[in-house]
C-alpha cells in the first residue's frame, strides 16, 4: 500500500524544507574538528598546521606509530611522534604529536630533533569569551619537571610543548591580541614563532572564530612575510574569510597551491558556495 | 596537479567523492558531501532542534573513526544513513518530548493556528518549511519504527531493500512495516485536516 495523497503531497513539499544553512556546516564543523582535537586525532586541523620533512624526522619516529585514524584527513602528512621531545604528561594526555621541520626554523633542528605540538581541547572557547581558559604549557624538559606556564594568548586549545633549546629559538611569550592578564613568565620578550602563531590559527578556526584567524594571519604575514608557514597561514586566512563569506580568498589560494593539503579542508567549508568558487581561472592566465 | 584543474577540483565538490580510481573518500570529501544529508536526516528522525549539532557531530565523529572500514560493498549514502539512524536511537533517550522540533509549527494538539515565521523567506522556502513542521508534527505522533521507515522511504527515497541494509531489518520485515506505517500516518494525516476545516468553520 502506498501513502494516501494528500500523504504523499505532504512529504513532497516537505522534502525541502528543514534544510542547514551555511552557519549550521561551519558551526558543527568547528565542533567537530574541536573534539577531534581533543580526542587526539588532529585531523582537517591537523592538516592545517603541519609541514613535515618525513625523511628527516622518521629517525626520531621509530618505535612510534602514526595515531590511528588521524591518517584519514592527513593522508599525504608524516604524522610521527618524537620521543625526545615528548614529556610523558603530554603522551598521557592523549594529544596528537605532530612533529614539524620547517626550514626556516633551524636553530629548533639544530637543538632538538623536532618541535612537538600537541593539540588537546581546552574546556574554554577562548580567553576574551571564558575567563577559565587553560593557559599554554611550556614544560622545559631538561631543566625541570614543574612546566612554566603562560597565559594563553588567543590560542587556548593549543598545548605547545617545546623542548628548552626551542624556547629560546622560537619563545611564544609575546603574542599579539593578548587576553589583558598579566603574564606569569619573563623571558626574553621576541615575537611568536611561525608554529606558534599557525597553533593560533588552529585553534581559533576550530572554535569559529574568523577574527581571531585573521589577525593572526595578518601577524605571521608581517613578521614573517615569506615564512616557511606561509602557505598555511594563506589556507587559514582563505578559511577564515570563508567563514564570513568571501571566498575569493580561497579561489586565488586553490589557484596558488591547488594540490595543497587543505584543498579538501577549503572546499568542505567553502563549498557551500560552489557557485562562485567553481569559476575557472581568469582567462589569460 | 595542473593549476586549472583546482577549479575542476572545486566544481566537482559535490560530486560522488573519491572518483579518482582507488582513492577513498577522504574525511573533509565527505563533510562537504554527506553534511547536509546527516543534517536533514538528524532532524527528519525526530531529533529536536536543538539536538541537531549534537547528533550531526556525533555521526561525523564516527564517520572519522570508521571511514577507513568502509568496504565499498553498497552505497556510502546508505552506509552514512545507517549510522546517522542509529546515533539517533542512541540520542533520542535524551530528548524530551517536549523539546522543540521542526520549529516553526505552533502546537497542533492545542488548537492553535501555526505562527508565522518570524523571519520574511521567500515564499517557496517559508512554504516548505511549513511542511517540513507539519510532517514533522505528524511524524511525531507515530512511534520512532514507523517514524524511520516513512523518512527513509517517502524522504529519502530508498527501496525496500536499501531501508533493510540501513536498519538491518528482513526486506520483507521493511514491507510489511512500511504498510502499517503509512497506514499509522494516513490516519494521522486524516485527523490533522479535520481537525483544519473544523477550525476553519
């Protein structure tokens, strides 16, 4: 038996309606991507942040296996874990170890094998939002145990955990946008560093929040305008406008670096406004 | 890749992920594809409004999880269906019936006339949002078996035979359900617009 059909003329014209619009995809996207964070797979957000030289850090990843799961959004990025440079609190937290070599940061490869970053979720959005937001570890490895900590600056889901010899290479102790807290550690007042400012980034575009992404952007473009970061700070940049509805942004971006790891990334949050992201390339060019 | 393919790349977005031969869907691939299909599913099964992002985070969360067993044995589509119908049972202990679904509909059971929507839409959009609450007030009123197999086979559109790979049911267990369903549903249907022209009286 098949439906009455005044039935079925109801569930016609209802097939329509009840649909999302672009803020429900990129409001559950960011919970989404925040919670993955959490739960140790760094996935899109992941993707984001990491440049690796695999060759280079495979020596330190032996014995380590890539988390289970994080491979499905990062499947073209080593993801290795670092034994040296990990504090065993951070391993017990669950956090995702990504280890990075970018080139520029040669000092960090010189001291120590790599710069392990982990992502864990902090139970605060964001200092400006909750004022319980979890400040950024920095345990100091080999000096001590007892970790230093630094209010966190617009990244709170961020555990940066750096090695000793990197804190002086790449210090996060300044950070632009700060919460308004007084800090609890003097160092060596310098600028954040190219990883440290794309964790910023990440953290800010997992928890939606466009502004935060693009000053950010704008920071990492002025301290380091041909940093190795450069093209993830582009992605993030491309990501955050498209949040607030431009993607011309991410037009030039896949244009740029069509075959970048975030191209998937961009086009899930962007997508939904295929219509002006599917025009093709200005003729001429 | 060859920069003008990125805006192939990008105009295929919505298209089947994983076309290229051996490649599997990859996680941002089936956001963009399947998220508003988990969408409209959560809150055509009954999830409340407010319930929506909870249930669609959840099945994305699993999805993430279990992509890589995907067997390519039947459609994704269905196999992303099933898991949404059953993070759903899982949730639907935590809504209350009282929690606002498929909004905006004034309570039907206390006579009132629906509430326009707030917001000017478009006509067509606002028409089928109206629907959309109305069918939604009637899916409530049948239990939460009968409530799937209408979505999946007056909605979604599946065969008898797709509905049993999504709630892992006998096709013919799917028939003869279905049947009572629909039945369950005409009444229902019935008793609505009666009690319409009454009102209009």
């Amino acid at each position: 038996m098949t439906l009455s059909k005044p039935s079925r003329d109801l569930f016609e014209a209802a097939a329509g309606g009840g649909r999302p619009d672009r803020g429900d995809r990129l409001r559950v996207r960011a919970k989404i991507d925040k919670r993955l964070a959490a739960t140790g797979a760094a996935a899109a957000v992941g993707a984001l942040a990491t440049k690796t030289a695999a060759g280079t850090a495979a020596a330190g990843a032996s014995g380590f296996g890539a988390i289970a799961g994080a491979g499905i959004a990062m499947g073209t990025i080593a993801k290795v874990v670092v034994p040296l440079v990990v504090v065993g609190a951070a391993i017990t937290a669950g956090a995702v170890h990504v280890a990075r070599h970018p080139a520029a940061a040669t000092q960090a490869t010189q001291a120590a094998p790599a710069v392990s970053v982990s992502l864990r979720e902090a139970p605060a959005a964001a200092p400006s939002v909750e004022p319980r937001a979890m400040p950024i570890a920095v345990p100091v490895p080999v000096a001590s145990s007892e970790p230093v900590a630094i209010p966190a600056p617009v990244a709170p889901p961020a555990h940066v955990i750096i090695p000793a010899p990197v804190v002086a290479a790449a210090p996060i102790g300044r950070m632009p946008e700060g919460s308004g807290r007084n800090e609890t550690i003097e160092r060596e007042p310098a600028p954040p560093s190219e990883v440290a400012l794309l964790e910023g980034m990440n953290a800010a575009l997992a928890r939606g929040d466009a502004a935060a992404t693009l000053g950010l952007a704008s920071e990492h473009a002025r301290l380091y305008p041909g940093g190795t970061l450069s093209e993830e700070r582009d992605g993030a940049r491309a990501l955050a406008l498209c949040m607030v509805g431009t993607t011309s942004a991410a037009r030039e971006f896949l244009r740029a670096h069509p075959s970048s790891p975030l191209a998937g990334r961009l086009r899930a949050v962007c997508g939904s406004r295929a219509d002006s992201i599917q025009e093709p390339p200005a003729p001429g060019q | 890749m060859h920069p003008s393919s990125a805006a192939t790349a990008l105009s295929s977005a919505e298209a089947t992920p994983a076309e290229a031969p051996g490649a599997r869907a990859t996680f941002d691939e089936v956001y963009a594809e399947y998220f508003e299909m988990v969408w409209c599913a959560a809150r055509r099964l009954g999830t409340p409004d407010a319930n929506v992002d909870d249930v669609a985070q959840d099945v994305f969360l699993v999805l993430h999880r279990r992509l890589a067993d995907y067997d390519g044995h039947g459609s994704l589509r269905s196999w992303i269906y099933g898991i949404v119908v059953r993070i759903v049972r899982d949730h639907r202990r935590t809504f209350r019936r009282k929690d606002a679904r498929c909004v905006p509909l004034a309570s039907d059971a206390n006579g009132e006339a629906p509430v326009p929507s707030p917001a000017p839409a478009p006509s067509d959009v606002a028409e089928r949002n109206e629907a959309f609450a109305l069918l939604c007030a009637l899916l409530d009123e049948l239990d939460d078996e009968k409530r799937e197999l209408l979505v999946l086979s007056e909605l979604e559109e599946m065969t008898a035979p797709e509905i049993a790979d999504v709630i892992g049911a006998p096709v013919q267990t799917v028939y003869s359900r279905l049947r009572a369903a629909r039945k369950a549903f005409d009444q229902a249907h019935a008793r609505h617009r009666a009690r319409e022209s009454r009102r209009r009286v």
